[in-house]
C-alpha cells in the first residue's frame, strides 16, 4: 500500500446497478472495495433494456469483493420506487451503522424512436434513471446530513447534452440529473455533503446490445472507476460538477450562456429576429452562474401542515 493512496477505510458505499460484467457500476464496486470501503452491491440482474434476466448479477460481484479480501453485501431492490430506495439504504445502516457514499449508477436503455416507445417504458426509463436518483439520495441524505458528511456520485450521459436519436427519454432523464446534481450540491454544502456527476463512455454490457455486438473499442469500464471513486473519497474538493471520462480522461461538461442583448422593455416580436443574431453568437460565452448555499439559505422551507378546506 502507498504512503500517498487514496483508502477509503471506515467508509461505507452504495453503488447501484453493479451487477453487469463488463459493466461500470461493477468496476466502481470493485474499487472501493479494494481500498476498504464496505460496499452494498445493488442490482436487479435485468438486461441493459431492463428486461429479461443476465447472469448472476450483483451476487457475482460480491464474491469477487469476498475473494479479494474485501466485504461486501448484495441487494436486489429496485432504485425506481421510494420504499425500496429506502431498503437499499437500510441494509447499508443495518449491516455496517452507516452511509457515506453513493454512487447511482443504476439504468436502462430501451431504443426506440419518440413516437414508437411505449408509456411502459418512458414510465421506466424516468424511474430508474431520475427518480432512481432522487429516491436514492432522498433515502440517504438524512443519514448524511446527520453526520456531516457524504458523497454522492450520480451518472449523466453525453447524450443529454448532445441529444441522441432513439433515446429521447432517456436524454431528458439523464438531463434531469445534471439539474438535480447542481441543486443538491448548493444544499449540501452546509452538511459536509458534496454532490457531482459523471458522464462515462466504456465498453459496458450495454454498449455492446447497443452495438449489436462484441466489439470492444477499448475504453474499459476499469479506466472510469478512478474518477468515480476520487468523487466519493473524503478528500474530494469539488461539487456540483459534470466530468465527462471515457479512457482515462477526464473534461467538464458545464452549461454556457452568450452575451446578452440590450435590455428592451418594449421589444416586438418583429425585433427578435435580430436580437436572435446576437443571442446565438457564442463568440463571447461565458459559464453561467452555479448556485450557492448561500441562495439557499434564504429560502424558508414550505409549509407541510395539512391544509383544510
């Protein structure tokens, strides 16, 4: 072991989605637990369309974890329902007394053009990508906020900035968890939580169904796991941001904004076509404001009494 390693004894991790092999969230599982994390191994076993059953999932991944020398626990619930989010979470405390890490790297990807993909599966798709996020941070914040102190890793995708064809939902969805990466990490700071996202490319499970077939381009899931781990180990600085890695390289994705145009309470639509011109020059483009904490705290909480007619 190196002087200078970065170990992550004492800490104990969630990572969904960890049963694939090749697979990203098992690379992240396998890595945390070799530098001592104790890790929860969450996967449903479905394939990369969320259907069927593969292999011997997340229980598979836990022997590889026990063989090395490391511990680790399976789970098979489902990220998209709250109670079940929560169940995750629970056997973390109840197996180990705490949380300090999770890495939601649950998906599916079912192609389809957006008239043809069916409300089953947009239904899917947004409840295991965004609200498999939101639940699971929901059921872990408390925890983490208690003890002043987490991580959480969430999983973006290049495709919801560029946009890619036959995956609609799924773009909005992973969208979605940029917003809520950024919202999270302003929230957080004042509990010791930091929050950021990653947008990986690696040969997976997935991107071989997607390819329809085994042909590896040679970005493996094992050159990814380095980031996701630096994001979840206590000595990580930054928060609320998008590292897109593929390869052992890493980028910021981050959201830009042009030079605005002059104020002008009296625009008329026919004015727009030349404002237009302006707005869309990125020539001068800027990184758009993040939030703080400080917006936040004034913020008062709403009202959750039981209002009465």
């Amino acid at each position: 072991m190196s002087a200078d390693e970065f170990r992550f004894d004492g800490r104990v991790a969630i990572v969904t989605g960890a049963g694939s092999n090749p697979g990203l969230g098992r690379s992240y599982a396998l890595l945390l637990a070799s530098r001592g994390a104790k890790v929860v191994v969450n996967d449903l076993g479905v394939g990369p369309d969320g259907r069927g059953q593969i292999g011997p999932g997340a229980e598979a991944v836990v022997e590889e974890i026990r063989a090395a020398g490391g511990e680790a626990v399976g789970d098979g619930h489902s990220v998209a329902e709250r109670d079940s989010a929560r169940a995750i979470v629970d056997l973390a405390l109840g197996t180990w007394g705490r949380i300090d890490i999770v890495i939601n790297n649950a998906g599916i990807a079912p192609f389809a053009t957006f008239d043809e993909i069916t409300d089953r599966d947009i239904e899917r798709v947004v409840g295991v990508h965004l609200m498999g996020h939101i639940w699971m941070c929901r059921a872990a914040w408390p925890y983490m906020a208690d003890q002043k102190y987490g991580r959480l890793v969430n999983v973006s995708s290049g495709a919801a900035l560029a946009g890619l064809p036959t995956q609609s939902i799924y773009s909005a969805a992973k969208l979605g968890v940029v917003g809520l990466t950024r919202s999270l990490a302003a929230e957080g700071a004042k509990h010791g939580i930091k929050v950021n996202a990653i947008s990986p490319y690696a040969d997976t499970l997935a991107l071989q169904t997607m390819l329809k077939a085994n042909q590896p381009t040679g970005m493996t899931p094992e050159a990814i796991a380095p980031v996701a781990a630096w994001l979840a180990h206590e000595d990580c600085t930054v928060s609320g941001k998008v590292l897109e890695t593929a390869s052992g390289s890493v980028n910021e994705a981050f959201i830009s904004m042009t030079t605005p145009t002059p104020p002008n309470p009296d625009l008329r639509v026919e004015a727009v076509p030349a404002a237009m011109e302006k707005a869309l020059d990125r020539s001068g483009a800027v990184p758009h404001p993040e939030g703080g904490d400080s917006i936040y705290d004034d913020i008062k909480p709403y009202d959750t009494t039981p209002r009465t007619a």
